[in-house]
C-alpha cells in the first residue's frame, strides 16, 4: 500500500494568517491526490481534487500543488470556520490511502 | 436534493456481526461507486472498500477481506456494508462516500453521508 505522511500533525495560526500543509506519498502517485476538510462530528468535505482543483463551491482561499511524491495545501487567509483538521488523499491506486491528518486551530 | 442517509447507530458485543445502511436521493444511485470509509475514535481514515452499484462488483482493503461484505439493493437506492466477527477496535464511525466520476471509480469521493457510530463492546 501507499504510505502518506502529513507535516505538521497540528498548527495553530492567526485570522489571516497563510497557512501551509504538506503531504508526502510513499512513491509516484502523479496528480491522484485530494484534500478533504473535517470539523469535529462531522463527515469529511471534499475541497481539492487532482491536487489542484478546487472543488466547486468551496473558497478559493483554499488551493493545492504538487505531482510526483510531494504535495501542498495552503489557505491563503486563514478564517475562524477553517478550524479543522486536513487530509490528504491518494487514488493512484488502491487501496485510496489517507495521510494522518493535519489539526489546524486559531492561536 | 443530493444526499446519503445512513442508518442509525449501533451496539454490538464481539464476535457479532453489523450491517449499515446508506440511501440515496437525488441521483442515478447506479451511475456512482460507493465507498465505504471508517474512523475510530480520534483517528484518522480507513478506506475500507468500495461497490459499483451498477454491477454489484466490490473491491475490499485487504485489511478487511473475508470480513467485510459490500452489496446493494437498486430498486430502493441503498448500499450496505457488513462486518463480521466484529472487535473491539472496530469500534468507529463508519461513512459511506460517493465516487465523483460517472460510471467509474475515480477515488475522490464528492459527497459523504452523515456516518454510522458502531460501537463494539462485551
């Protein structure tokens, strides 16, 4: 299976604030990578697909890049309902592997 | 409008076996992959499988193979996912998710249900 590894595990920022996220895949997985957004009690949303899609309806302060094995996820001015936690996403192959996830609060 | 509607939630004691529900509205529920999806308690994802609902073929995590079972019944839109020989750290929310693309399994998965609460405990 397709290990994915998120960094950092939690981060606190400011309103604002620009905010970056990256995902590492265990081995090529071109552009078959998607970021999902999930507050507390919730089911996860669907933001970026192909790694840099935005999703539709969903703010373009949120954006993704990346290909290969090496991949971000940046909200450029963070709001006090992105408070959530961020995964990524593999679909290169099955099974579809989720990195661990990524908290992200208001300092 | 567009939607999954999972069934309620569930307590079951170890050994026992759990089935959930997930019904569709608003869409051709033949024409979507359905996924099955579960998080434990402050973790993070688990694909666990995935049904064409169209054909009825399934694709399962080897995790789960021989455990797990994925079906649908068309005439009333509704996927289901059992699991067998349930343990405790199977305790999770369980979601069904569907795949974005037509007809075809791309892996991003556009629209989620609420999620299933199985609870595994003697």
């Amino acid at each position: 299976d397709i290990q994915m590894t998120q960094s950092p595990s939690s981060l606190s920022a400011s309103v604002g604030d620009r905010v970056t996220i990256t995902c590492q895949a265990s081995q090529d997985i071109s552009n078959y990578l998607n970021w999902y957004q999930q507050k507390p009690g919730k089911a996860p949303k669907l933001l970026i697909y192909d790694a840099s899609n935005l999703e539709t309806g969903v703010p373009s302060r949120f954006s993704g890049s990346g290909s290969g094995t090496d991949f971000t996820f940046t909200i450029s001015s963070l709001q006090p309902e992105d408070i959530a936690t961020y995964y990524c996403q593999q679909y290169d192959n099955l099974p579809g592997t989720f990195g661990p996830g990524t908290k992200v609060d208001i300092k | 409008q567009v939607q999954l509607v999972q069934s309620g939630a569930e307590v079951k004691k170890p050994g026992a076996s759990v089935k959930v529900s997930c019904k569709a509205s608003g869409y051709t529920f033949t024409g979507y992959y359905m996924h099955w999806v579960r998080q434990a308690p402050g973790q993070g994802l688990e694909w666990m499988g995935r049904i064409n609902p169209n054909s009825g073929g399934t694709n399962y995590a080897q995790k789960f193979q021989g455990r797990v079972t994925m079906t649908r019944d068309t005439s009333i839109s509704t996927a289901y996912m059992e699991l067998s020989r349930l343990r405790s750290d199977d305790t999770a929310v369980y979601y069904c998710a569907r795949d974005r693309e037509y007809y075809d399994s791309s892996g991003i998965f556009d629209l989620w249900g609420r999620g299933t609460l199985v609870t595994v405990s003697s």
